[in-house]
C-alpha cells in the first residue's frame, strides 16, 4: 500500500514510467526503474525513497521503541512516562513525554528525551 504523498514523489517520471512505479512494492525496485530509465530524481524524491521524511510506500506506522518511567516528580505527583517511537516502515523517530493516568502525550526533541527534560516546568528527570 502505497502512501497518499507516492504520485506527487513520482511526478518527475513519465506517463508510461509512473504507471511502472506503481507497480514497484519496494523503494529498491522505484530506484531501479528510475535508474534503468535515466531519470534523474530530485533531492527531496530521494530522501523521501530513503525514508528521510516518512514513508513512501506506506502510512507512517509509529510503534514503541522505548519507554520510561521516572516516578513521582515535583509538579506531577502521578509521575511522567518518556517514550521514543519509530516508524517501522521508514524508521522515522518521535519522542514524547506523558503524565501517567493521562492520555495527552507532548512531542518533544531528541535532545528533551535524551536529558528526559520536561519543557512544561524545566526540570531534567534522568
């Protein structure tokens, strides 16, 4: 199942190409078709194909990698969970943070997670 974003990253093919590429299951068999047929694909194409910038073939499909707990902290008595998802298509990775017995999650960056900081109150928790 290819993704809704597929037709705008094989724009650059022809007619007859894009009707190829829609038969391509797999990033390898895109680039392959492209490469047989000389053409060349723009830099956001190939980091979309890559998995730079999310699924090309499929909906992004983020699943847990990582996932802690760091207790009862000041400002939140229930404590706060730290998690890291990936795609499992593309790889891409969020990180978020969520106060436990709540299902709001809060996306944070790598660096956030990584120090487990809280932006909401400033504190490190790891």
């Amino acid at each position: 199942m290819k993704n809704e974003n597929f037709e705008k990253y094989i724009r650059e093919f022809s007619p007859e190409l894009q009707e190829k590429a829609k038969k391509c299951q797999t990033k390898e068999e895109l680039l392959a078709l492209a490469a047989e047929n000389d053409v060349e694909l723009s830099e956001e194409t190939l980091d979309m194909i890559s998995g730079g910038d999310g699924c090309l073939f499929h909906t992004c499909h983020f699943i847990v990698k990582e996932k802690f707990f760091s207790g009862s902290v000041e400002g939140y008595p229930h404590g706060l969970f730290w998690i890291k998802e990936a795609c499992e298509y593309c790889e891409d990775i969020k990180y978020y943070f969520q106060v436990e017995g709540s299902s709001a999650r809060q996306e944070i960056t790598e660096d956030e997670y990584n120090r487990a900081y809280c932006p909401l109150n400033g504190k490190n928790y790891r």
